[in-house]
C-alpha cells in the first residue's frame, strides 16, 4: 500500500512541478488580437561527433580526471574506512542486522532531505520540513487513532496538509518576494505550536499495524522497505533533476534566475512548485515516520533539521560534486547515521550525534574542498 | 606627486629608462591538460600603452589573471620596476606593487552599492576598524567629479545600466593605481582587460584621454580589445598572442590595420561586407507603436522580412532600452506589437510569451543575464528548445549534447566542449555559444544587444554572417550597438536615437562607420 502512496505523492509532486511551469496561461496574456499560432515543430538538429575529452578509462583519462573521480567516489571510501574502523572497535557493530536497523530509523529523515534538494536547487531554502513532517505523523496518528479514519485515508489528509504548507510558503516568498529563510522559520515554528496545541501534548500510539508493517517488512535483500522506499524517492528526484526540461529548468532558475526569465522561463512558477514539493515529500517522511514508530509525538521539530541539511549539503560534495543530487544525499546521511550508530556502540554517550552530524558534515565539506583546491563552492 | 616617485625610483639606483615596468618571462599556465600560455614573454615599458591582442581564447585573460593573483601559473618568473616577484601572486597582492585593474567580466558586485564596490580593494587589504561612510562618500564624489561623472554613491551597483558599470570599474581602477602610487612612490600599472565593449564611443574617447593623461605622468597602460581600430589609436606596442604563445610584437607607429589582424588570426581574412537591400516593399514582421517606457517615448518602429535593423545613439538616449521593453523584460507602460497577424499589448508582455510568440533576445549582460557560467555549455544552449530533447517522459542528453557539439562547430566555438562549464570558455567563446543559444530555435524577430562585445575579429565575421544568413531565410533583427562598425556591416538601416526619440534613419550607402558616428554626435548638438 505505501508503494503506492508514494508512486502517487511522486507523481503529484511532478505534476505540480510540471503543470506550474508548462500549462495554461498566465494571468495576463499581451494577446489583444489577432488569433494565437500553434508551436511551430522543429526537428533535432544533425547530430554531430563532438569534440569529447579523453575516452573513457584510458590513461589520459585517469589522468585527466582522477581527482573528480576521487571526490564524486569518496564517500565510498569514508564508509569503508568508517566500518573498518567499528568493526574492529565493536563486535556488536559490524552485522547486517545492526547496518539495516540503522537504516531503518533514518529513512524518514532520509526522504525529509530528498525532498529539502528541490528547492535548494532553485534557490529556496525550506526550514520549515521538520514541522511538516511532525505535522504530518500527528494528523496520521490523529485521524487515525482518535477518529477511527482509515490509515489510508489519514494518509491523504496529512499530505494534503503538506501540500498546503507548501503552497503558503510559495505565496509568501514567491509574491511578497520576502527571503525564504525568514518565511520558512517562521512558518516551521508556527505549525510547530500548533501541533502541541491541537495534539495537547499528547503521544498518539497504537496507529494502525497496517503502516507499520509496510515499513519493516523485509521482502527484498533482508532490507527493510522504508530502505527501499528512500531508494525509489532517489531514484524519481534523480531522474527528474536529470532527465526532464522541468528539472533542468529547476537548475537555471537556482543559478541565474534573470538568465532563466530571459530564457521564457516562469521563474515564479518554478520556485513555488518547488517548494510545494518539498512539503509534500516532507510529509511523506512523516507518514513514514508514524509507520516506523507506531506512535506519534509531538515533539520539537528542529531536532531533525539540521540532519535533513547536512545530508543535502553533504550529498552536494559527491557523486555529483558541486550539485544538490539525490543520490548523494542518500549515501551522505545513511554514512552520517552509521558514524552515529558506531559511536554509541563504542559507548559514546547520546550527544555524539550532534557532534558526529555537524562534525561530520563540516569535516566532510572541507575534505572535498580540498581536493578541488579551494575552488568556490557554487550550488 | 609624480616627480617624487622619479626621486624615490634614482635613490634606490635604478636607471628609469631601461628598466620595463613589468615582465613576464617564460610564463605558462595550463588547464586541465590544455595550455592556456605557452612560454610567454610579455614586457611592459615605462610611460607605454601596450596593446595585449589575441582571438577569443588566446589566453590574454589567463594573463592578466596571473598577474592579479587569481591563477597560479604553472612556471615562469615576474618582475615590476625591477623587482624579482615571486609567483603566485596572492590575490590583493597587487595594490602593493601599484597595478590596478578593470577585469573583463568588470569585478563589480552586483548586490553593493556605487561606494562599497569602490572602495572594496581598500576594505579588503587594510585593517580598518571604523569606516567613516560619510567621509568616504564625499571622497567618491570628488573623485567622480574629477572624472567627470555623476553617480549616487548610494544606488545599488546592480541596478546601473552596463555602461556605468564599466565606468565605475574604469574609475575604480584609476583610483587603486592612484593610491598604490602615493603610498608606495611607483608609477603605477593600469591594466585594461577588454574595457571598451560596454562604451559607447564617447565613453571610449574619455577613456583614451584619462589614459593618455596616467601615461604622461609615467604610469603604464596594458590595453585589451578586439578594435584594431582602438588598438592603434592608443597603443605605442602590442603584443600578439595565438594559442597561448607569442605570435609577435608589434609597434604601433607605421603598422598597418592588416598587419594587426594578420598576426592576430595568423592569415588574411576579407572582412565581411553586406549588399545592403531595400526590404522596406517586403512582409512586415513586427511593426511597434506608441512604445513608452523608461527612457523611451511613443516609439513606432517597423522591421521587414529579411531586415536588419540597428538601433544606436549616444549615452542616455535610451536605444538600449528597445529589445528589452519589446521582450517584456523590463516593463513598458504602453504601447502594441503587431507580429505574425497577432496584436500584442507591450505593457502586458513577458518573457514567457515573448518566446512562445517566437521572439528571442541575446541580453547584452552576458554573465548576469544571458548564461550561467557555474553550468555546461550543453545545458545553457539547451534551456530554449528542451522541448526539441523530449523523449516520452524524459530528456534525451546524448542528443542534447550533440545538438550543442554541432552548434560550436557552426559557431567556431574553441574548445568546442559542451561537456565544460561556460565560465572556462573565454569571454568571446562564450558570446558565440550564447548567440548561437538563441539563432537555433529559429525565431521571427531576434533582438541583439551588442551581439559581439568582445568577440574576436575572425569570430566577428562569422558572427555577422551567421546574423545575415538567418535574416536572408527571412529573420527580421533589431541590434542595439554602440559600436558603428558592426551596424555599417549587417544593417539595412539604422535609426539613430537621442532622448529616447529617433532624431535620424540612415539607409542604404548611407549605412557606413562614419555617417553614423557623425549622425550620433549631430543629434546630441541637435537636441542641446
Ligand atoms: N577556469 C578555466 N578552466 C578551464 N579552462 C579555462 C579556464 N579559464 C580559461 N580557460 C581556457 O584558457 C584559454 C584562454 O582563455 P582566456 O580567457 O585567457 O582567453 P582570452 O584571450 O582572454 O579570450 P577572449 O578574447 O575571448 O576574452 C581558453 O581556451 C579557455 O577555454
Ligand atoms: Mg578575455
């Protein structure tokens, strides 16, 4: 069931972002006369050889490219040295079972951060992802729980709220152009409140085993779906930062927003899409984060935002370096959690995570920093 | 202050005369497998204005880079008045030696304000723990009084338009060689990288005299351009760069115009010329009425089938204005287009529609407005026509890079790698690339804004032929320019502004360098 609960929010989400940026007319058209043209079609240009760099895995291109592999693969290398050097501190440490449960309990902040790469790509930061989050497990214990709706059903309020947050975000940066920081903060904390008010602070337990069960279940690889599912949330933000106009509108609206508007390109449109993304799939995460917890609680969000940046910023410096790309952020939070998971192994108290997280995520920025000799770091 | 900096120069027992103001010796810096320089050698005299010439990508910019710090070489040695440097530069390090430069992309900040970025290389190298801003503000006032000019220190630099961008930067630079020079007795170097492309022709003349004025009282003047015609009205030598290495040096007095571009492409070339048509009996495309909006004032304008049309006039009279208020990138408050049988309302135009009417506009901003450097070239030429790529649900990136390949080859992009970041192109190949961004998606009416700044003069003639190619397949153009030479080669006709209202239309033979330079400077007299 969540399998489809997530093909449908990916798809709401893309249709949002696709819909805003292609169809129907702007409010006002210049037309006052005359009847419109269609699109004239235009055939691909004769494709040509071009003129490439040196061919793939020859010496030359070692050569040439070493040091990009090195940074775009370095991740791997911290992860192996980081389970060589636990497993050898702890014996508990280094079995699968104990990897997949890490796993497990980080995916919810895995998808809040998927999510978070959309508007950092067009040049809008989204602060208020954790809350929506929260908000979004509330309404599903909530609704579930305390007026006996169906999970399903829940599940559609509480993306729908998402969806809704989103959309007051964009109105407020988008058309009062104020900065996204000051809105996004201010927005996070006030749904922040409410949910302690509505919820009176109260945990909601016992949502439905339904949920629950379709995030533990270990149908593929001993893995357990929650894992998966942050897998096909990459692989969709992947696909379309990479592979659809959309998503590559995305990108020029973030890096040059007057060459983007001069380009035809509803920069405006772009941004809020973005943002009404983002919220939606952070209340996904929410939804997954009941499921994984049975329970909700309405507890202070901004523990989970600096987890959901550093994973962003952090992917930002691999596997494509220099670009908010999914698949870095996958590796770069699950890497961030192990290290945490590892550390308490060992004994560390409990506050080594947010020395292990905004440790980690500084030390690792700077490290691919230096490989690219200083070079600016531009997103 | 100059006679004391010959005093400090003999007490320190150097002869002034035979030794150079700066030299390079065997510099080479290479990127990435490619050698941008190539053993260069590159001397400087004392009081000279030295012409640095090169086409698109020959490495005058890396040269310059070096020298400010912002590259560090792969080998070679430096010296100023004498003294060993040692290479790399740090960045800032060269206020101490007395240069100053106006970089090609200008250096300016965009967001901070007329005073901020004029004093920023002051802020940025001395330990100033309270900025009295009032005092600063009246010290720029003086200083621009004394170059003539009238800016609000406090207007947000980014807001200026293009022309007093490069003019703040100009001044600025002046001003840092000023005060390297008072502070630590050397002449100073001004360094020049393509300053001219953003002046109009008068600017251009200022320019020449606060240069020829520095140059009087000893300082020296490294000058890049692509107008040989600048070239050797300035310079006393130049050195020529091709591929990164010295191609030769030639001395201004008795060089001929060809032996510049001789050495400069390495072979002869025929510079483009155009049959000049009367397409005024041709289809209409785009007849504009009654456009108002900001400097411009009930324009009608009409451009034929086939027609290329310049706009141009003296600072402020607003010509520029023209292709952004027709795209609906900056607003108009009133006023109709009529193209294809559509009648447009011009306040109620933007960019989206404008490209869905099959309009384009090459921005003259190029790294402001038309590409984003910090992204592959591939994906900058592509953000028009992504449509062209779709494949069901996705893009096809294997055709779009070859789409990107086959148009730098058309356009003569070197290197032609649509897998590179704009920004490592140099500044004339990223002009090409952003051209050839907006002639293929075949518009009806391009609109140009100094189509060529900073590209080279083989570069140019194929920029110009591609233009008129396109325009003989029916294209109608407008092209706001300053530079005279580029409106006499492709235009049919050319309508001459002056505060914001066309003062003369030149047609036909009367097309030529010279009758519109005349016609600019009698319509400045003309309106007082
Ligand atoms: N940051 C960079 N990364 C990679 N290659 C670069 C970089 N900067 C310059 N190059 C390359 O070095 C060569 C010289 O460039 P440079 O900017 O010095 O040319 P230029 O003579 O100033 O040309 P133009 O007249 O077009 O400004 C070019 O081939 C360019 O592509
Ligand atoms: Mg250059």
């Amino acid at each position: 069931m969540i399998v489809i609960v997530i093909a449908v929010i990916l798809l709401v989400a893309a249709l949002i972002l696709t819909v805003l940026q292609e169809r129907g007319t702007t409010g006002s058209s210049p037309i006052i006369g005359g009847a419109p043209r269609g699109m004239r079609a235009i055939s691909l240009p004769p494709s040509v050889r071009s003129a490439q760099g040196p061919r793939f895995w020859t010496e030359a291109y070692w050569a040439a490219n070493w040091k990009t592999l090195l940074q775009r693969f370095s991740i791997f290398i911290a992860y192996a040295l980081l389970l060589l050097a636990f497993a050898l501190a702890s014996p508990a440490f280094f079995t699968w079972s104990n990897h997949t449960n890490v796993w497990f309990s980080t995916a919810a902040i895995v998808v809040m951060s998927l999510g978070l790469i959309l508007p950092l790509t067009s040049g809008d930061f989204d602060l208020s992802i954790a809350s929506v989050m929260v908000l979004s497990a509330m309404m599903v214990a909530a609704l579930n729980v305390w007026q006996g709706w169906p999970v399903g059903l829940a599940i559609l309020a509480a993306l729908a709220a998402g969806a809704l947050v989103g959309a007051v975000n964009a109105f407020f940066i988008v058309y009062f152009r104020i900065h996204s920081l000051i809105v996004t903060l201010g927005v996070g904390t006030l749904i922040n409140g409410v949910v302690i008010w509505f919820s009176k602070s109260n945990t909601i337990s016992n949502v439905s085993f339904d949920l629950a069960a379709a995030m533990y279940e270990r149908v593929f690889l001993k893995v357990p779906n929650n894992v998966w599912y942050t897998v096909i949330v990459a692989f969709a933000l992947w696909y379309f930062l990479e592979y659809t106009a959309p998503g590559r509108r995305l990108l020029f609206v973030g890096r040059g927003r007057e060459v983007a508007r001069l380009a035809g390109i509803r920069v405006d449109r772009v941004r809020a899409g973005s943002l009404i993304a983002c919220s939606m799939i952070a209340a996904l995460a929410g939804v997954m984060y009941v499921g994984m917890t049975g329970s909700a609680e309405p507890i202070n969000a901004r523990a989970f935002v600096l987890p959901a940046f550093a994973g962003a910023f952090l992917g930002a410096t691999c596997i494509y370096p220099g670009r908010f790309n999914p698949w870095g952020t996958l590796i770069g939070l699950y890497f961030l959690a192990t290290g945490v998971n590892g550390l308490s192994l060992v004994g560390l108290p409990s506050f080594i995570q947010d020395l292990f997280y905004g440790g980690g995520l500084v030390i690792a920025v700077t490290l691919s920093q230096i490989v690219l000799k200083r070079q600016q770091q531009n997103f | 202050m100059v006679p004391s900096n010959v005093a400090t120069e003999t007490k320190t027992g150097t002869s002034k005369a035979d030794v150079p103001a700066l030299v390079f010796r065997h510099l080479s810096k290479s990127f990435g497998g490619a050698k941008a320089l190539d053993d260069v050698e590159f001397h400087v005299d004392r009081g000279e204005v030295h012409g640095l010439l090169g086409q698109n990508g020959s490495g005058k910019s890396t040269l310059i880079k070096v020298l400010a710090g912002y590259h560090d070489p792969d080998n070679g040695e430096l010296e100023i008045y004498g003294r060993r440097i040692p290479l790399p530069l740090v960045p800032g390090e060269y206020l101490k030696y007395g240069l100053g430069f106006v970089h090609q992309n200008l250096g300016l900040v965009p967001s901070l304000t007329v005073l901020e970025n004029l004093i920023a290389g002051a802020l940025a190298t001395k330990a100033r723990w309270y900025i009295d801003w009032r005092a600063e503000a009246e010290r720029a006032l003086e200083t621009f009084a004394r170059f003539r000019l009238d800016f609000d220190p406090d207007a947000i630099v980014g807001a200026l338009p293009q022309v007093q961008q490069a003019l703040l930067a100009i001044v600025r630079a002046f001003e840092e060689i000023r005060a390297g020079a008072a502070e630590h007795g050397t002449p100073g170097i001004l360094i020049l990288d393509e300053p001219t492309p953003f002046l109009p022709r008068e600017g251009v003349e200022r320019l020449f005299e606060l240069i020829r004025d520095i140059v009087s009282h000893g300082a020296s003047v490294v000058f890049v351009s692509h107008d040989v015609d600048e070239v050797m009205e300035i310079t006393d030598r130049a050195t020529v760069l091709r591929d990164g290495k010295v191609a030769g040096v030639i001395g201004t007095k008795g060089a001929e115009r060809n032996d510049f571009i001789e050495k400069i492409i390495g072979r002869r070339i025929d510079l483009f010329t155009t049959e000049r048509v009367d397409r005024s009996a041709s289809e209409v495309t785009a007849h504009v009425a009654g456009l108002t909006g900001g400097p411009i004032a009930n324009l009608d304008l009409v451009v034929h089938r086939g027609e290329v049309v310049g706009l141009t006039g003296l600072i402020g009279s607003g010509y520029e204005h023209v292709p952004y208020l027709m795209f609906g990138a900056r607003p108009a408050s009133g006023g109709t287009l009529a193209l294809n049988g559509l009648l447009l309302s011009l306040p109620a135009m933007n960019p989206y529609w404008a490209v869905q009417l099959g309009i384009a506009l090459l921005p003259g901003d190029r790294q402001g407005a038309s590409g984003v450097g910090t992204l592959p070239i591939e994906d900058n030429v592509t953000l028009p026509v992504l449509d062209w790529f779709r494949r069901g649900l996705g893009l096809e990136r294997r055709g779009m890079r070859a789409g990107a390949a086959a148009l730098g080859q058309a356009y003569e992009v070197r290197p032609n790698r649509p897998d590179l970041n704009l920004d490592s192109l140099s500044g004339g190949n990223q002009q090409k690339v952003l051209l050839a961004k907006w002639m293929q998606s075949n518009p009806d009416l391009l609109l140009l804004d100094e189509p060529t700044q900073g590209v080279d003069v083989g570069a140019r003639q194929a920029v110009f032929k591609a233009v008129r190619a396109a325009a003989d397949q029916g294209l109608a153009v407008i092209c706001a320019s300053s530079d005279h030479e580029q409106l006499a080669a492709i235009c049919d006709r050319v309508l001459v502004f002056a505060r914001g209202r066309v003062v003369s239309e030149l047609t036909g033979n009367n097309v030529t360098k010279d009758r519109i330079t005349e016609q600019c400077y009698a319509s400045a007299t003309l309106q007082g």
